[in-house]
C-alpha cells in the first residue's frame, strides 16, 4: 500500500500493461541510479488528450536531447496515450510518460545496446478549484540553482523538489525563480506577468522549461488583442507587476494574488488573466 496512490491502476511498463502495484524496475535503472531519464505529463479532459502534438514533440525533444532512442514512433505514442485512458475509465486525467537510459552496470557513460526503460501511468486530475482561481495563489521568490538544461523535461528533479519545498516551508503555493537577477519559471510551472495590459514572459531558452501553455497563451493572447512581450523580466519588474500569474498542465492557468507576502496589483486577479483564462476555459470546452 502506498498512501494515495491506486495501486490497481492500470500502467504500461516495456509493452506490458500491469496493475501498478505489480510494476517493477530494476535497482540498476539509470533512472534511479542517475536520474538519467526524461518525462512528460500530457493532461486529459472528458476523455481527450490536450495538446496531445506538443507534449509528444517535446517528448521526442528531450529524448533526442539526452540521445535516447525509443522503437515507439509518434503514432505508437499516440496509440499507447489514448489507450491508457480508456482502460483507466477516467475522464480528467494525467497521462504521465517517463523514459529511462534502462538498466545497465552502474557506470556514467552511456551503456551500449541497452533498452531504455518505458513507463505510463495514468493519474486522476484535480482540476484548481474556484478557491485558485478567483482568489490566486501566494508565492515567495528565490534564486534558481538547478543545472543550465532546465529545457529537457528531465526526471532530474532535485533542485525543483528543493524549490517546491521551500514553498511548502514558507507556507505558499509557489516559488518563483530568478536567475542572476532575471525571471526563470517556478518549481513545477511556467510563471508570467502583466503591465500595463502587455502580457510578459521570459524568451525560450536552456534557463527554462517551454511549458506547452507557451505557445497556448501565445495564441490567447493574440486572440484576444494582448500584447506579449517575450524577453528577460527583472526581479523589480516582477515585484512591479501589475498582474502575476502561472501555467502548467495541472495548474492549468492561474493567478498569483501575493507575492513575498505582499498583494500583487489590486491584491485580486486582474484583467489580463481574467481574459486570457476565458480562452483557456474555451479552447478545454472545444477539445
Ligand atoms: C519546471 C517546469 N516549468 C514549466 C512547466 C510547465 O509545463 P507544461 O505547461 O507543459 O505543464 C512545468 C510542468 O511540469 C515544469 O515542471
């Protein structure tokens, strides 16, 4: 028994489906050993996987990124999402996918002819309540000390479980990251803000991770006439914002209404958010 966990849910683990209480790797997992592995979470409503393309992209960006190959094509990892949530029977759900270098003698260098390592388990999906969205979260700013290839979604997650801890000390809901005086992005998020109705966000880089709500809020923000400005955003200009907010596919979209304990803006969440969340809303409603 593992607390909270559905340990007869159905995983996949190497072309095997298993209860998850029967799933096991190898104490030799590079994985586990190393870290030496990458992940995505793809977000499923009613049934349908969204954005389903761009978490499989990146997906195939971090692998080819660490120089993993897999023998499961785009269609295959189509097929293998959709599967699992219809055995799972669950409507909103995570579709968690990891992939490790596989088990081999512990020894840094990459081994050779070993099978990497396959996994999917499928999670129900908790949806932010009205509490987060209308009233914001709280977060607390701190240096970003994790590695410079916070762009691969990599299961090397130490200096953002870290991070996320500092949170839960502090007793917010987030943290907010900056890198030699410059915003990065949360522990488990995307993090932007708002002046002056210009919707702002850090550039894409190796600083951060390119959550798939990027190029979504890009399109919202088009769509409903915000301007979106993409470069370095100071600490000052964040403690400044008019509006903070961030995104992720469990957070979805959602305002920050306290920052180190001090009321973002208004204190409430603010017109931009309120807009670009309408689109959010739609675009589920639409899958
Ligand atoms: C460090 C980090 N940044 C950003 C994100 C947001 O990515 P996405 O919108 O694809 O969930 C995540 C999501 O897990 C994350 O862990």
């Amino acid at each position: 028994m593992i607390p909270d966990v559905d340990c007869d849910s159905i995983v996949y683990l190497n072309g095997d489906y298993l209860r998850l209480g029967d799933a096991k790797v190898s104490v030799l997992d590079r994985g586990f050993i190393f870290g030496d592995g990458i992940y995505d979470v793809v977000p499923a409503y009613n049934g349908k996987p969204f954005r389903m393309d761009s978490h499989l992209a990146r997906l195939e960006r971090s692998l080819a990124a660490i120089d993993i190959k897999v023998s499961l094509a785009r269609k295959d990892w189509e097929e293998l999402v959709l599967d699992l949530i219809k055995r799972s029977g669950l409507n909103d759900c995570m579709v968690y996918i990891q992939v490790s270098r596989g088990v081999a003698k512990r020894d840094h260098a990459f081994p050779k002819n070993t099978p990497p390592t396959v996994f999917c388990m499928i999670t129900p999906f908790v949806r932010p309540g009205a509490a987060a969205r209308e009233q914001g979260l709280s977060v607390v700013s701190m240096p970003d000390i994790r590695w410079l290839r916070c762009e691969i979604k990599s299961v090397s997650l130490l200096g953002n479980v870290l991070a996320k801890q500092y949170a839960v000390e502090a007793g917010v809901d987030e943290v907010v990251q900056f890198r030699d005086g410059y915003l990065s992005e949360g522990a488990s998020c995307n993090i932007w803000a708002a002046k002056d109705g210009v919707l702002l966000g850090p550039p894409r880089s190796n600083l951060i991770l390119e959550g798939i709500r990027y190029s979504l809020l890009e399109e919202l923000a088009a769509d409903t006439g915000i301007h979106f400005d993409a470069r370095p955003i100071s600490q000052q200009e964040v403690e400044n914002a008019d509006e903070l907010m961030l995104s992720s596919a469990t957070k979805e979209l959602l305002p920050i209404t306290v920052y180190n304990g001090k009321p973002v803006g208004t204190g409430k969440p603010g017109s931009v958010y309120t807009r670009l969340r309408a689109g959010y809303d739609k675009a589920i409603a639409e899958l």
